[in-house]
C-alpha cells in the first residue's frame, strides 16, 4: 500500500513549511505513523528553490531538539497535486493559490491551524520571515500543537 503523502506549504519554503515538515516527521514518529505516511514542503513561490532553511528557522529547531539541516527549498506546481494526498497550508494567501491551481475542486487543501483543536477557525502560522528569533519560537510552538493535532486526525483517518 502506497503511504499517505502530506505536503506542507508556505511562501517560500524556507521558514514554516520546513518547520512543520521537521515537526510533522518527528511528531508522527512518535504516533507510530512514520511508515504510513510520507511527509515533504514546498513553496508557492520558487525564488528559494535549492536553498536550505532560514538560519534562524533552523536554529530554533535545533535549540528544540529537531534537525533541520537536510532541508532544500522546493516549488509546489500544479503537478504536485498527483503526488499528494492533503496539502497542507501556512496562512490563508498561500491557501488561496494552491487553490487557484489545484487540478480538481475536490484536492483536500487546508490550513495547518486547522488540525490545532483550540486555535481560532481560519487561525494562521505567521510568517517569521521579517521577525526576530521570537517569532520563529512563536511559529515553532503553534506548528507543534496542529502537528499533534494532524498526527491524531491521520491516525483516526488511516485506520492506524
């Protein structure tokens, strides 16, 4: 059986979606999932296409226990949506162009925030991006509650 692929996506992929993807791997790890599901990120952009993650993004990783030094920004096309079976969205402008671009109105596309059962509907991961190391901790913290949160919908999901 052919494992259950989850893409995770911000802007450029090089801050939240390289967390969550980090987070995610470890979090469904821990659930007993690794084997079922296969877990990757990428960016609606390409400008960071081939660039490992945001220094400071992965520093707080690390200062968190996680490695994200294997990472490599990638481009999320139209094509991706063959490979993937939930997409799975930073905030609600990157949410709107996979959208746009997805192949069929029945692509299973939604926010992270969504899987974190107290966080507000149409809740969104901030981008980091122009913020300090704070705001990388902040992300951090959210993208760990939706990961538990999307780790137990897979589970309830995939019979597992």
């Amino acid at each position: 059986m052919k494992p259950f692929h989850v893409c995770l996506v911000c802007m450029g992929n090089i801050c939240r979606s390289p967390i969550a993807e980090v987070v995610l791997r470890d979090t469904l790890a821990r659930h007993g999932l690794d084997g079922l599901v296969t877990v990757d990120s990428a960016g609606t952009g390409d400008w960071h296409v081939g660039d490992p993650m945001d220094e400071r993004a992965a520093s707080v990783l690390a200062e968190h226990g996680y490695d994200g030094t294997r990472h490599r920004a990638s481009h999320f096309h139209a094509k991706r949506f063959r490979d993937c079976d939930l997409v799975v969205a930073m905030d609600r402008d990157n949410l709107r162009n996979l959208l746009r671009i997805a192949p069929t109105a029945s692509a299973d596309v939604r926010l992270m925030l969504s899987f974190d059962p107290v966080a507000a509907e149409g809740a969104e991961v901030p981008d980091p991006y122009y913020g300090d190391r704070e705001d990388f901790v902040e992300v951090l913290t959210m993208i760990e509650a939706a990961a538990e949160g999307l780790a137990k919908y897979l589970k309830d999901n995939l019979g597992a």
